[in-house]
C-alpha cells in the first residue's frame, strides 16, 4: 500500500479573519477525506464533492504539466493514478492556510 504524507497549502483571501482562516482549514480537511477515502476505495458521492471543492475552471499541474484541464476530468486522472500505485492512505500531519492569490467562493465563507 502506498502511504502518501502531504502538507495542504490552502489559499487564503484577502480578508485574514478568524472565520476566513477556519473555513480554509476546512477546505483543506475535505480534500484530504475525498483523496483518502478515494483511495481507499470507501464509498462516497465523488461527483458531489468534486463540485464543491474544485472550480469549473480547475487545473491540475504537476512539474509544469497540465494533468487535467477541468475538473470533469479529475476522476478519470486519479483512477489513473490508482490502478498505476494500487490503494493509498492521507494522513494530515497539518494544514496550513497560506497568503497567496487564491480567493475563496463567498459559499465556503459561511
């Protein structure tokens, strides 16, 4: 089994507050549920929650290459990535929500 340690890098909008920083911490736990429960195989709705962590205009972009250019692809990609490594475990060491120009939905805000 491939065990996969990985730090989020959450963007973080404009605005610093508490709430702001919470909601980005959040962000960052469901993509690390979604990504180890995908590989894990564990049932859940993928098509869901793809929608609400990833944009329309998502890009994935490793080393310079596009992987997927939107997110309709992101499950294809990482069933890719599955039957090539085999089941895979997420376990979050820490999320940090860091300055950069990424800007929240005002949906995840509240």
């Amino acid at each position: 089994m491939l065990k996969v340690y990985q730090k989020i890098m959450a963007g973080q909008v404009r605005d610093e507050s508490v709430n702001t920083q919470a909601s980005i911490v959040k962000i960052g736990e469901k993509y690390n549920q979604f990504q180890h429960k995908f590989g894990q195989e564990i049932s859940q709705n993928n098509d869901a929650i793809i929608q609400e962590l990833f944009s329309p205009t998502f890009k994935k972009i490793a080393n310079g290459d596009e992987l997927v250019g939107d997110r309709t692809k992101l499950l294809s990609q990482l069933q890719g990535v599955k039957d090539f490594a085999g089941k895979w475990t997420i376990l979050s060491q820490e999320i940090i929500p860091s300055k950069d120009n990424i800007q929240l939905h005002p949906s995840v805000l509240s």
